[in-house]
C-alpha cells in the first residue's frame, strides 16, 4: 500500500458522509489532509455492520488520534443520549444527572477540560459558571455522528486538553434525492411513582435536493417527554475536628484521640424526588452548489429544554457535638454509628416545587469553494446563544419546610450502603404537631452568546506536500446571576401556630423506598408529605394575621415577586458579566511519502492564539466603618451597589506534530505531540467582590475577610505525547493499544492576599489617631473596652465619636482605610502528570452476524487528594479507569446490541474537604427487526439491572449521597424512506 498523493479527491459512496464531513469539515476549517481519505472501492453495507466500517475507516485514515460514532442509519443513533453514545468511547466516560448522561471526561479531564463543537463550531453553554456542555440537550436522532479528537491539530479550536469533539448533523447534498424518516415510541420509566407509566418520543429527518442536486434542504424536529423519580439519602456537609474535640463522656466506642481527623454528620436528609422533562429539537439546513467548486451551507439549529421538578423529604439536623458514638478508623475516623440526645428538638419534613428552561439557538453561514485544483478557502460564521432561566414562580430551586417539636434523640447507622436513622421522639408523629418554618426560593440565570468568524485553506503544493492555514476570532458573551429569597424561621418560637396545617399533610413511610440498596429495607420512617403550593398559600394566609396574633408566623418577613417571602425573586440584577474575545492564527504543512518502502504521513502545525477576558460584576458598597460595641466594628451597606471590571489577557503559542506509518500491511503505529489548553472557569474568573460585614481586632491584631475572583488567571496548559499500534485485519475489525502522557501546568487553586485595601475610602477607626493615642496612653495590652472609654472621655466632640450613643466610625483622611485578607483564586506553580493505556477490540465473527467491541482505559495521575491532610489542595476531578464491552447481532433483518460499561471511583471536587463518586457499572440493550425494507420495530432498556449510586467524602463512611433510579424502557417504530 503506498501513500496517497494530497491532489487526489476520489472520495467514494462507501465511505458515506461520515469520511466527507471529515475531509470537508466545512464549518471550521478543520480541514483534513488528503492522505487522510483512502480509495476505497463502493460496498453497500447497513445497519451496525456499516457504522462500526464508517467508524474504524474515520480512525484509520486520520491523522493523530481520532474516534467516532455514527448513525446506523438516518435518525438512528445508537444510544437515545449522546453522553450514553459517548461513554461507550474508549478514554471517555460520563456522568449522570438524574439517570441520564450529561457531561462527559476524557483521558480523565473534566467537563471543563473538553470543548464541544457542532459542526466544527464552538457551542455555547449555559451552565453560567462553568465551561461544560450538557449533551442532554441535545437528541441523539438528530445527530449523524460525532467524532472525538483526542490529539490537537492547528486547525481545531483551543479548549480541549481532554479532547474536542464535534457533533455532526446532516447536510442534503451529501445524499442527493429524497431521504426521510420518522419513529415514534413510548418510554416507559420505572422509577416514576407520580408520573405518567408511558411517556411519547417522536423524531423526524426529510432531506430533498433539486435542480440537479445544486439545491438542497433537509429538516430535522425531535419531540422527547420523560417522567422519572429518585429514591436518595443525603448528608449535606462533614464537619472536621481534631479527635481531641470528642468529650470523653464515657459514651463512646472507640473514641478518637488528638490529631485524629474525624467527621461528624450535619444533616441527613431522605428525599423522594419526581421530574418531567420535555425537550424538542429543530434543524432546518439550506444548501446552494451554483458550480461545481463553490457551496453555500445556512443552517439553523434551536434546542428547548424543560424540567419540571417536586420533591418531599424528611431529616435531621445535628448539632453536631460528637455526643455519643461507634468510631471507625486510624487517622482519618469517621461515626460507624452516631446519636445525639435533646440537642435539636425538631424533626424537619420539606417539600419542593421549581421549574427551569434551557433553550439555545445557533444561526450558521459556511461557504467553501475551490479556487483551482489545488487551492480550496472556507469561510464560517455563527452566532449562537444558550440559555438557562427559571420557569416557575417558585423559582429555579425551592424548598419549604415544616417540623414537629418533640424529638429526644437521634441514631444515624452509617454501616450499610445506606444510612438507617432512627429517631426518638415524645409522642408518636400527629398532624397536629406540625408547623411552618423556613423557606428559600432561589432562582438562576445564565446566558451564553458566541459569534465566531472563520477563515481557511488548503493549498496543495505538490502531489505530496500540503499547507493548511486560517484565522479566526471568536466573540463570548457570558451571563450568570442569581436570587435567594430565605425566611430563616427555622426555630419552634419562629414557626406557624400548632395544627394551622393539619389538613394539608398526609402520613408517609420510606419503607420499601430503598430495596435496591443494602440495608434499604431497615429505613422504614414515617414522615408527612405535602405539596408546596397550598402550604405556601396558607402560610400567606397566616402571615397575614401575624399582626393581630404572634403566634402566627410573627417573624416572617417580606420578599420575592409575591412580596410575602412565600415565592422567587424574578428580577437578576446585574449578575456575572463576562467578554472572552479571543484571535488566532495557524498554518499546517503535512507530507505523504515512504519511508524504507512503507507509506507514511507527517503533519506540523503551528496555532497562535490572544484571548482578551473582561468581568464585570456589582458589588456591595459600604459608606463607614462603625464600632458599636467592645469587638463589633461593622461595615455599614451604602444603598445600591458598585460596579467592578477586571480584565486580564494572554496569548499562547501551541505546536502540534503528528507521525504515522503503515510498518507492515494494515498495522500502523502513530505518534504525535501537542502542546493544549483549557481556559478557567468562569467561577474562577468572577470580579465580584465581597467581603465580611463584621471586622474585628483582637490583641492588636484586625481581622477581616474578603473574596474575590481573578480574571487575570492564564489557561491550564499541557504537553502532550500519544503513541499507539492499530491492526486493521478487516472491514469492521481490529485492534489498537494506545499510550498516553499528558503534563499539565497552570491548575486553579485558591490562595490568600493579606492586607489588601479594597475600599480606599472606608476608614477604620482603630487605624488612626484616636486609637493610636489611647494605645500610647494605655499600653498595648490596653482592651477595646478601655480604649472606646478613653475615646469618649477625651475626644467626644471629634468627628465620627458620638459618646451619647457609644459609636465611634471611621473618618476618611483622618483614619486609615480597612485592609483585609482576600480570598482569590491562582494558578498553581505546581505541575500535574496525568498518562494512561488506551487498548481496544472490534470484531466481527466472520459472517455469523455476532461481532463484539471490548475496550478499556488506565488513568493515572499525580494530581490526586491526599486524605490525610486537611489543608487546600488542588485535585483533578474525573480521573479514573473504565471499561466498556458491547455484543452485537445483526442478520436476517434482526439487530441486537448488549452494552456493558464500568467507571471507577474518582474525585468529584473539594479544597480542604473531598468528594468521590464510587465505582458505577451499568447494562443496556437494544433490539430491532426490519419487518419491510423501510419500516423497523425496535426496543430499548437502559439500566437493566437497576443499578445505584453513591458518593462519600475523606472515607466511605462519611457518605455524601446515596441512591436508586430503577430501569427505563423504550419501544417503538422507525419508517425510514
């Protein structure tokens, strides 16, 4: 086999659209070498058979490391969610929000560490702080394919070190003439206890060319409803003390000791929760080919969806004091079995309804023409927004809660996978003892709007030689905000009048809600459940009558649209704002050749890149500092808040070059280097600034806190190195072992500026001459008592000193300004090392129909938690080993898929504290049955062994989250034309 000479362009049927998008990659520039496209003779293959062959060729005949998925055919793609279709990728992994994938890791990298694409374009988020795309709001039958670059080219956008990956959709004049097809099926979702059993999803493509195939149009609309609930167990936070803080009161076993670090439970919490989700896609794809060398794509692509949610819970809070316990451990000790007796006399019970909508919306214009038989230019542009706002008048996230008075005491059994509670209480539960207490509405907005102009070429110098380059500049625009609207009456003096809910609650029991989970059967509490609207109603109703009888919500207060505190704050403020405008430049060269009389290709690229941040945000101002009593110095609020910008900037120069060789027939070996980046998260990049509202001096010593973010944080960077061997030994089988070695600077860590002045006018009155002359006259030791009376004896006519009402305040000029220590955010000097095994298996057994794909990845870095330590410290989260095993069938108009995947435990964030997700494996399988040539019966299960989750914090004891989804089940049709 000899290399291919770059002039050459037959690109056949076989390869299907899949290879054409590739080499065309018409959105973005990303044009890929000539070598990268084989002459490879017309077979008509369907179904499995023909997108695994697509697949492997996209791999084979790509420079660097490159995987794909493809439809089996148009609206037919092998998983109902990308992230599930993803996850079967070897290096890839997923995770979930409420039993369906949502984001996903690779190699180990976050969602923040990955850039997704669509169309070769960058797509916005709306995750408001972060950079991770949910790939739940998008269908995955309106998805042809999606193609993971694993190893950096010049010509792909920076934002990728774990990869970018590029969801495709169709374009009619890649498959001239009539196409279409539609399916519908019911989705049935067990896990559901209020919703509906069957829920409709129903998806349609038509693509039609005219005039010759110049003209083309192609049309795409998903409509999706799912109703599905969750049984969980929570524990909101561990707070840590050294085991010395344990009272050695003689209840305990195992007691801990000092210098033990030891966990103690804040609140466990049992929620059952209920969720409808709608969600609808649309794309409309226009296409002109006036002649041969010149196309003009327009496409329009929008996205909705919405989730409505309701919950009921119960708890119990603890103190927590470390009453009475069975402790487990060495170092790092964590409750086997904790109780407290009459610290909290509540018994909390909460009720939640909130509502919120994604939509985003993406206009896009590509031409690409070729100017002669070497020289072809592309020219892109988009503009696409994302979108999150709440969509109830409870807001985003709501919670009300009620409780009853009368608990004496409460065990929490932590030895099973999930926690048993058992609570004592005076008198058994009644209606009667209910009564209202706290409340919060929170709302959150975020919107993303990117426009981003692109320009490239391919110049093919010789038949052998090659130059690929481009300039791009990209435009974000980026929005966070958000409410809270809290009643803080959570105490028994604060709450509703006994029985002014009695008729509104209805008993429960968590019994038989757990079974999938060791000790699930053993929680069996009984609790009330009720719905948060009408008790909301009647709290305003109560609250109204607070004047003429305290002992109805007497200490309510107002707020929200609703202005009773009993609803959400619609108004965002001026939130987060964010401008990343980033410019860039690359050139490519590639060679095809032999070497010692074996094809090989060589590619070197060489991408600059200046990227421009700007955050602004309002802060709150503050007019004086006043020292209203012994220690009290508090910053007074100004009315209405100040606006801060910080900007920051940097430019980044990113080399890539990739080698490959065909050493004998059909093994080749690769090897490329890159250097990527991956920009910091908004989060990180906030220029609001805040501070603590009470300062302090003790001994001499000020103490006042204070936040704020750091625009001017650089991008994490990586050298990175791949090698791998991949046998093709047929169509649809093969072999590969990758190595990977990726070394990462620039983490995102947090650290602590001492003695900043933020305010230069708010002066403090202990920092001038007022307090410097009771010091002198007193003595160092002197107390903040004995030098406000010295104060008020020889300076009561001074400004900012009113001795009838013992305030001394700060007087700009006269006193200097507060100076605090600021909490901000870094980059860490600190490298991190993260390398691992890629090895893979696709094979077809000969023409039996069976076949299987095996496939497995070995993450391992330094950038991991130490337990041990409970100081800051900087983790990747993500990183872990999976594996994927998936058998398929297909023969005499059947197709059957079994797909087995497994994750390992891996850090899912902290500072001082950790989180992890424990290890996760889940079965799915799917079925079809051509009952004519275009009409298909198909079903599908996911989650068939009804599998749970679990996270935990520094030991698995000291559990974070526990729970159980249940199977979902998926039939319907398919007509295809």
């Amino acid at each position: 086999m000899r290399s291919i000479p770059f002039n050459t362009k037959p690109v056949t049927k076989a390869v299907s659209f899949a290879l054409t998008g590739l080499l065309a990659s018409a959105a973005s520039g990303q044009t890929d070498l000539a070598l990268d496209s084989p002459v490879i003779e017309e077979v008509v293959v369907t179904g499995i058979r023909s997108s695994l062959q697509r697949a492997q060729d996209l791999k084979r005949y790509s420079s660097g490391v490159v995987d794909a998925i493809t439809a089996e055919d148009i609206g037919d793609f092998p998983d109902t969610n990308l992230a599930e279709a993803l996850q079967r990728v070897t290096g890839v992994a997923i995770d979930r929000q409420r039993g369906e994938g949502s984001t996903v890791t690779v190699r180990g990298f976050g969602a923040d560490f990955n850039l997704v694409t669509l169309n070769s374009r960058q797509m916005p988020t709306h995750s408001g702080l972060g950079r991770s795309f949910d790939f739940a709001d998008i269908a995955a039958e309106s998805v042809s394919g999606v193609e993971i670059y694993k190893t950096s080219r010049a010509n792909v956008s920076t934002g990728g070190i774990g990869a970018t990956i590029n969801i495709k959709t169709a374009r009619p004049l890649d498959r001239p003439g009539l196409n279409a097809s539609i399916s519908a099926s019911a989705m049935y979702d067990q896990s559901t206890r209020t919703g509906d059993d069957y829920t409709p999803e129903i998806s349609a493509f038509a693509s039609q060319t005219f005039f010759d195939d110049t003209v083309g149009i192609a049309l795409t609309g998903t409509f999706q409803e799912r109703h599905n609930g969750q049984s969980s167990a929570s524990n909101t936070e561990w707070l840590e003390r050294d085991g010395s803080g344990i009272p050695d009161n003689g209840q305990h076993d195992n007691i801990p000791g000092a210098g033990d670090l030891v966990g103690l439970p804040q609140q466990q919490i049992y929620q059952l929760d209920e969720w409808e989700r709608t969600r609808i896609n649309g794309q409309l794809t226009l296409q002109w080919r006036p002649i041969d060398s010149l196309t003009a794509t327009l496409d329009y692509t929008v996205a909705e969806l919405e989730l409505d949610h309701r919950y009921n819970n119960m708890s119990v809070w603890f103190s927590p004091t470390g009453q009475s316990g069975t402790w487990m451990g060495d170092g790092i000790v964590s409750p086997l079995v904790y109780s407290e007796d009459n610290n909290q006399p509540d018994s909390p019970m909460g009720a939640g309804v909130d509502a919120s909508k994604n939509s985003r919306a993406s206009l896009g214009l590509n031409l690409e023409w070729d100017l002669t038989d070497r020289l072809s230019v592309m020219l892109d542009y988009h503009d696409s927004t994302a979108e999150r706002e709440p969509n109830s008048a409870f807001g985003s996230s709501a919670n009300l809660s009620m409780a009853a008075f009368g608990r004496q005491s409460a065990t929490v059994d932590y030895s099973n996978e999930i926690p048993i509670t058992q609570i004592g209480l005076a008198d058994p539960l009644s209606p009667d003892d209910m009564q209202i207490t706290g409340s919060v509405f929170g709302n959150s907005w975020a919107e993303m709007n990117i426009e981003q102009a692109q320009f490239s070429g391919v110049f093919d110098l010789t038949e052998t030689l090659m130059l690929d380059f481009g300039l791009a500049y990209t435009d974000i625009d980026n929005f966070e905000a958000g409410s809270i609207v809290q009643r803080n009456t959570w105490g028994q003096n604060q709450a509703s009048a006994y029985g002014s809910v009695s008729d509104l609650v209805i008993p429960a029991s968590l019994a038989g809600m757990y079974d999938e989970l060791s000790g699930g059967d053993s929680v069996t509490n009984n609790f009330f459940v009720f719905n948060m609207e009408e008790v909301a109603a009647r709290a305003e109703e109560l609250q109204a009558l607070a004047d003429t009888d305290p002992m109805y919500l007497a200490t309510a207060v107002a707020g929200g649209d609703c202005g009773t505190g009993f609803c959400a704050d619609s108004d965002p403020g001026f939130g987060n704002q964010f401008r990343e405008e980033s410019y860039s430049a690359y050139f490519q060269i590639g060679y095809a050749g032999d070497l010692f009389d074996r094809p090989f290709n060589f590619r070197a690229g060489l991408r600059y890149e200046e990227t421009e941040v700007t955050s602004s945000a309002e802060s709150q101002n503050y007019v004086s500092i006043d020292w209203a009593s012994t220690n009290e110095f508090s910053a007074v609020p100004a009315e209405g808040n100040i606006t801060t910008s910080l900007s920051g900037d940097y430019d980044v120069l990113l080399p890539n070059v990739d080698f490959d060789i065909e050493v004998i027939d059909d093994v080749i070996f690769r090897a490329s280097y890159s250097q990527t980046i991956s920009r910091p998260s908004y989060a990180d990049l906030r220029g609001n600034l805040s501070i603590g509202t009470v300062l302090r001096v003790v001994e001499g010593e000020h103490t006042a806190d204070g936040s704020i973010g750091n625009p001017g944080l650089m991008p994490h960077e990586s050298d990175n190195w791949d090698f791998s061997l991949e046998w093709y030994y047929s169509d649809v089988s093969y072999v590969s072992v990758g190595y990977f070695d990726k070394s990462v600077v620039n983490f995102v860590t947090s650290a602590e500026q001492q003695d900043v002045v933020l305010y230069p006018e708010l002066a403090h009155p202990a920092l001038g001459p007022l307090y410097a002359d009771a010091i002198n006259a007193l003595g160092v030791a002197a107390s903040n008592g004995d030098i406000r009376d010295y104060i008020f004896t020889k300076y009561p006519n001074e400004p900012g000193v009113d001795a009838v009402n013992q305030v001394i305040t700060g007087v700009p000029g006269r006193d200097d300004p507060a100076y605090f220590d600021v909490d901000t955010r870094i980059n860490s000097a600190e490298e991190a090392k993260i390398d691992g095994w890629e090895i893979a298996w696709q094979h077809s057994l000969w023409d039996t129909g069976f076949g299987f794909i095996a496939n497995m990845t070995l993450a391992s870095g330094s950038a991991t938690f130490d337990n041990s330590s409970d100081a800051p410290q900087f983790a990747l989260p993500g990183l872990s080993d999976t594996r994927n095993f998936i058998l398929y069938y297909e023969g005499f108009g059947f197709e059957a898929r079994a797909a087995y995947n497994w994750r390992d435990s891996y850090f899912i964030g902290g500072v001082t504290k950790p989180a992890y997700t424990e290890e996760y494996e889940q079965w799915d399988a799917s079925a079809s049955y051509s009952v004519t040539d275009g009409l298909t019966v198909f079903v599908e299960g996911i989650n068939l062994t009804n599998e749970t989750f679990r996270s935990h914090g520094r030991d698995p004891l000291q559990i974070y989250s526990v729970g159980q989804l249940g199977a979902r089940y998926n039939l319907g049709f398919r007509y295809t034309y």
